[in-house]
C-alpha cells in the first residue's frame, strides 16, 4: 500500500534519514522503534507531506504522494500526534473534525476501537460532553484516546499513531492494539512508540538509529540480529 523507496531528508548538511527502504502493507501493524533523534516522527511526517523528502520517492497505492493534491492525500491518512490536541467544544465536534457527517454510530464505533468508550459512556452527556480547549478536563489517557478515535473517523487507509500512546497504562495498551488488530483488517498501520513492550507484535519493526535503517524484521529477529534493537528491549526490561 505505501513503499518508500531510496528516501533522504535532510536540511543543509545535516542529514536526517539517508537512503531508507521500507513498505507498509494493507492490514499490518508496522512498527517503528529508535532512540529520541533517529527519525522516527520524521519519517512518519514524510507520509502526509508535512515534509518533502530530497531524494527517491514515497507512493500510495502506486501512486506518487506528490502527484495527490493535499486534501486528497490527507484524506487518505490518519494521523496522530505526539501531543494531543483536542479543540473546546463536545465530544462529537471533535471526532467530526475531519468528517463533519459522521453519525453517532461511527463515533461511538470508533471510540470503542480507541478504549474512549469505557469513560465516555459513563459521562452523563456521552459524546455531547463539553471539553475545554485541549482537553484540560480530562486527563492524558483520555485525552490521547480521544485523538486516536478521532484519527480512524472515516476509516482511513492509512492510519499513523506517533508515540499517542505514551499515557496509557499497560492493560488499556494492550486492549487498543487488539483492537487495531482485529478490527482495522484493511488499514496500513504505521505505530512509533518508546516502548518496546507496545510494539514486540507488530507484523514488521523498522529499528532506526540515526537517521538510518539498522534493523528490519519480527521481535525475536531483531533481539537476535539487531543490536541496536536488542539494546533498546533490554534496558527497559531491566
């Protein structure tokens, strides 16, 4: 579905991803793992254009990213970020954010994908709720499950979760990927996470270390032939 070919990025002299190969298939969970400035967020940042690779090319369904107008790339991708933005107004407002028809059906669908639905349902309002302007009553869970839900909306092909998932605790971690798992069959997954325990699943990890591919493969691979990933694994083990 998406395959990056021979990409650069970088500004100046400074070289942020070099020569990377990766593709990220329909119904897979492709993981991306690497210590804070290996070029995680910005590979995942390249996918909806927020930036422009200097070298080789990124294509969508055959399709160079470049030949999309914007709003039809952006339209095909799911995107959240690292901090979650939630904007004043309720519940529903903001998961129609970026499909103002949704119905109450697909937002309640969505929520329950994204482990919301558990605090949402208990609200007295449900999805009329208010929230204040970035979600400051309601904490950072909730918030970041929020942003998820938000984010599946129209059911994207392409959905990419960078690092949202640092505030929830391990139980609801594991629900929400299982229920990526079994409910998002026809999306490309693109998951960035600190946490190697979130991402040891995944259908394929893509370890990078300094702005370059240094591993390629399943968990147990990896641990095995991947330095740089079995260094990673085992500090936070111990």
């Amino acid at each position: 579905m998406i395959h990056l070919k021979d990409f650069s990025i970088g500004f100046g002299s400074r070289v942020l991803l070099d020569k990377v190969n990766t593709s990220f298939g329909k119904g897979q969970l492709t993981a991306l793992i690497g210590r804070n400035g290996s070029g995680k967020s910005t590979l995942a940042n390249l996918v909806p254009r927020f930036y422009d690779i200097t070298s080789g090319n990124i294509k969508i369904f055959g399709k160079d990213i470049k030949k999309y107008s914007m709003e039809e790339l952006r339209n095909l991708i799911g995107i959240v970020p690292q901090r979650a933005a939630l904007f004043s107004g309720t519940i529903a407002d903001n998961m129609r954010w970026g499909k103002p028809d949704a119905t109450d059906q697909e937002i309640i669908s969505v929520l329950k994908i994204a482990q919301a639905w558990e605090f949402v349902s208990k609200l007295t309002d449900g999805i009329k709720t208010n929230i204040s302007q970035g979600g400051k009553n309601l904490s950072g869970g909730q918030r970041q499950r929020l942003t998820i839900a938000r984010a599946l909306v129209g059911n994207p092909p392409v959905v990419i979760l960078d690092d949202s998932m640092s505030a929830l605790d391990y139980a609801t971690d594991l629900a929400l990927r299982k229920a990526i798992e079994s409910e998002l069959k026809d999306t490309a997954v693109i998951m960035i996470s600190q946490r190697a325990t979130t991402l040891q699943n995944a259908d394929h990890i893509l370890v990078l270390d300094n702005g370059e591919a240094a591993g390629y493969g399943i968990h147990e691979t990896l641990l095995k032939n991947c330095e740089e990933y079995a260094e990673i694994y085992k500090s936070q083990m111990s």
